[in-house]
C-alpha cells in the first residue's frame, strides 16, 4: 500500500489531475469513479489506484497486476473531487481523425425499443442495465455537434454524454474549448467519453466548410434568431453549432449557418446554460427522427 | 475599505456562505456574481460586499450606503468561486406557500415572439436583452416541476433556471433536496431564483397528492417505463417528477404518477444527467403547449 503523498506514482498522477500539458505530453489522463474506471476499455488502461475500502467491496480490482492500493489520506490529495469514491484508472487517450466522425455509422447509435412494461405507475428503481444496441435499424443521417469555445468542464462533459444519448455520430470542438481530459469533464461524461468520437479541430472554421461540403446542414443555436428549434428539420444529415457560455457563437461561425435557430424562452431568462441548450436540440433531433 | 478577514461582518458572510443552518436560522443568503446580485429585487439586499476593481467598473454600487469596499484577499476567503467576480450580496430569502405555486397565473411565463429578424446567417452576438413579458396571452395551465431528493447544487441550479425558461409556475422539493439557497445553486440559477416560486415539502408526498386532488396529472421521469416522453400530452395542468441523480424516484413518489415516461436513449447511456431530463422534459411541454 502507498502511504506517503511522495511517492513518484503519486506525485504522477497528481500532476495528470492537474496539468493539460502534462496530459497532452504523455497522451494519459485521469477518470475517477466507479463508472468512469470500469467503462474504460481494458487496454486503454495504464494503472488502477483504489483505496483499502474500494478494493475491499470490490476483489476483483486489486487482481490484475495494475492496480495500487493507497492508503485514505494519498487518494484525498490525488482525487479531484470532495467526496472520492476511492478508485481512479490513468487511461491512455485515443484520438480520432476527422474522417472517422463523418463515416461513422449511425445505425449504432439508435435506441432499441426497451421490453414494454406499461406506462402505468412502476414501483421498480432506475435499471443499471444499458440499452441494448440494434443494429437492425436502417442507416441514419450522421448528427454531429460542434462546439466554439465552450468553457465550463462539467458542460462540456454533460454535453459528450448527452450527445451519445441523443445518437449524434460526432463532436467537433474548437481549439478554445475546455480540455475533454480535464478530470472534471471526464466525470461527468459518465464513460460517454470513451464511445463519443470527438476532435479538437486546428481549424475549426475550415471543419465547419468541410462539413457542409459533405452535405451536413449546419443549424447554429444563436439569442437574435426568431425561428423556434422545434419548426427545422433535423432528419437529414446535419450539425449543431452551439457557441461560448458568456459571449455565444462568433460571428464568423455563425456565418457556417444554414439556419439559426432559438429555444423560445419564458419569463426573464436571456439564455439557457449552454449544455441545456445543445440537449435540447439534440433530443429534437431525437424525437424527429424517431418519426421518420 | 475591509481589509481583515477577522472582521465581524466578514465571518459572518463567510458563515452564510458555507452553513445552510446558519442561512436557514438567519433567513439570509449570499448571492455571488454580477448577474446574481443585479437581479436580486432590491427590496432584499441586506448589504453588498465588493472589490475595488468591481467597485471602480461599476460607480453606482458603492453609493448606496449598503455596499463595502473589501480587498482582493479578503474577497477570496469569501468567495465560493475559483475566479471571484468581486461582488456579492447578502439577500433576504422569500418564502412561498404551496398556494402560491398553484395559483400563480401561468401567463406571465408564457414567451413572447421576438421581432422578426429572419431566420437565415446572422451575424449579431447572444443579446443581453431579457425577452418581454406578455400579459395578452390566454390562460396556461400550470407546469409545476416536482423534485425528490436532487442532491448537486448545480443540478437544481440550472432546473430552476430551465423551468423559468420552460414557463414552469413552480418547484416543490422533496426535504432530501440539496438547499436552493447553496451559493453554488444560486449562482446556477443565473438569477432565475428571485423569479420562480418554490417550496421544501416537509410532506412531499401529501403535496403530490394535493397535485393531483387539484387536477394535476404528473408525469413520471422513470427509465424503466417504455412511454417515450414525446408521447405524453403535456398540455393539461401537469406535475413533472423527477428522482435523484443515483438512485431515480422512490417507489413511494412513483407511485403518485399518472404516467411513467422515459427519455429513449442511444448507445450505452444509462441515464441523461438529471438537469438534462427534467430540461428536455419540461422543453417537450412547452413546445407542446405553443402549438396548442
């Protein structure tokens, strides 16, 4: 067991936790949690830390030769969040080319009809099984997000795992936005990170042509338009352009709109957070496609 | 100007600001940010703490008789934030009865249509204008958003601000609920907590059922019902229950639905994040209700 915060394990992982520079270099970053740990594809996975408890309830996980037991106090100072669930995996990063989130295919991402059980009043708890794959449905036209300058880490990871609810083939993110590595962001992905293709694009603009050059229709979430998300037609192949939390899409950007589109809003609110806003959209999306 | 962090008023900010009991025995809360405090009814400010920078950007604050100066040091002990604003307020918290929730007329929620300004490319920034009221709208049936045992300030934060935004009349909260009044909450909201009304059920359960004595039908966010949300008829006066982040709603609380209704996901997402499916909920019944 590592008892000592000095230990160069440690000091390793801390620096990983904190530094994007030193996540980029070493192409490692850090997912805590339960479900961040075991969703993580098995050779993506450099080492495991667990506390004594974790490994305690969890006897499988001290097994495999990568993983370290620490002791409290050690996980305390590596762990990015106040109440640590007592295991973190380092986990190799896995790029994707930009051609692979065009060409991926959709059909993957459809929802399966789950078994009827009635809609009436089910006294039985959230199920942790996933949603089977089906990959019987016919092809689907690729839904791809794209991303300037989006900020808050928890957004953008709540906005990952919304995408992949939502069946979106891709996202692609400007060179402004959060790093998807940044621990907090991988938390709230909820292993969405891992089956998400994502890009950073180099030239974010130059993607955006591209996108429409491959027939994407491209519908830009902007405050000034007055054409409700709910009246576009989101069944074809398209991309959702969803701007900057405080200062919204560029106006370069938003030049790459076919169609900007608004969430009609009540009462005295200027905006939606942006994550809301991009799910939204996405489960419109969704729903229209879900009636083809 | 305070430049001690061992002044009275100081601790006693730094106590609001970290103790629900104390906001709770006192009555007060703090509201940090700009947004926050500029959208605080003036009537309940007891008082404004701001940096010299903010105080020099912004020369009406500081000539109100309310507001102190502090330095930058001592803002930061006081701050809940990584990257302080430099202003907060000490705001009185407004109590709402149950009644209220009910009977609040609906109207004033709904959106207005905002001037036409096409639909194609534009190139304008998110505007900072709140959109108008607009009192010639008929009646709306009341949306009351119902919430059991939300346990992230963000989370309920951001359902506050989409529920003005969806023109919801009103939260009740489960007592497990995190505290609205949490500075990480309240910020979340972007000022939406001055505006909707909201309640802490000591009996939850019996407020359901006084939803329904009143004609509410509540619709039930629960994954393992087979009724895609797009399915159910918003348009009615209607309850929206959703359960806790980890372990959904209470066989108890669902067994005060109307209808159970899931979310149809893609991929292998167990779940959306619980902000997500109340937003993409409580979005369904407005554009439900606009084409009613």
């Amino acid at each position: 067991m590592i008892t000592s915060t000095d230990n160069n394990k440690i000091k390793d992982v801390c620096r990983l936790v904190a530094k994007k520079k030193e996540r980029n270099n070493r192409c490692l970053f850090v997912a805590e949690g339960e479900k961040q740990v075991f969703e993580a594809p098995k050779d993506r996975i450099e080492s495991i830390f667990c506390t004594e408890v974790f490994a305690a309830t969890h006897p499988d996980i001290a097994t495999d030769g990568i993983t370290e037991i620490v002791s409290d106090r050690v996980f305390a100072k590596m762990s990015d969040t106040d109440t640590p669930q007592g295991v973190m995996a380092v986990v190799k990063m896995c790029e994707t080319k930009s051609e692979e989130i065009y060409e991926t295919d959709s059909r993957i991402f459809r929802p399966s009809v789950r078994q009827d059980q009635g809609t009436g009043p089910d006294t039985s708890q959230y199920s942790a099984e996933a949603v089977s794959e089906d990959h019987t449905e016919k092809e689907e036209q690729p839904l791809i997000v794209f991303l300037e300058d989006i900020r808050d880490p928890g957004n953008l990871g709540t906005i990952v795992r919304s995408a992949e609810a939502a069946g979106a083939a891709g996202i692609v993110m400007s060179e402004g936005t959060v790093d998807i590595y940044n621990p907090k962001t991988v938390r709230s992905t909820m292993g969405s990170i891992y089956r998400v293709p994502f890009i950073y694009a180099e030239d974010f603009y130059g993607e955006l042509e591209n996108a429409k050059k491959r027939g994407l229709q491209i519908f830009a979430a902007h405050l000034d338009s007055s054409h409700s998300y709910y009246e576009s037609d989101f069944t074809k192949a398209c991309g959702i352009l969803i701007g900057n939390e405080a200062s919204g899409l560029s106006p370069r950007a938003t030049e790459f709109a076919d169609e900007c589109l608004v969430i009609p809003m009540c009462g005295r609110v200027e905006s939606l957070n942006a994550a809301m806003a991009a799910t939204v959209i996405m489960f419109e999306a969704r729903r229209q496609r879900m009636f083809r």
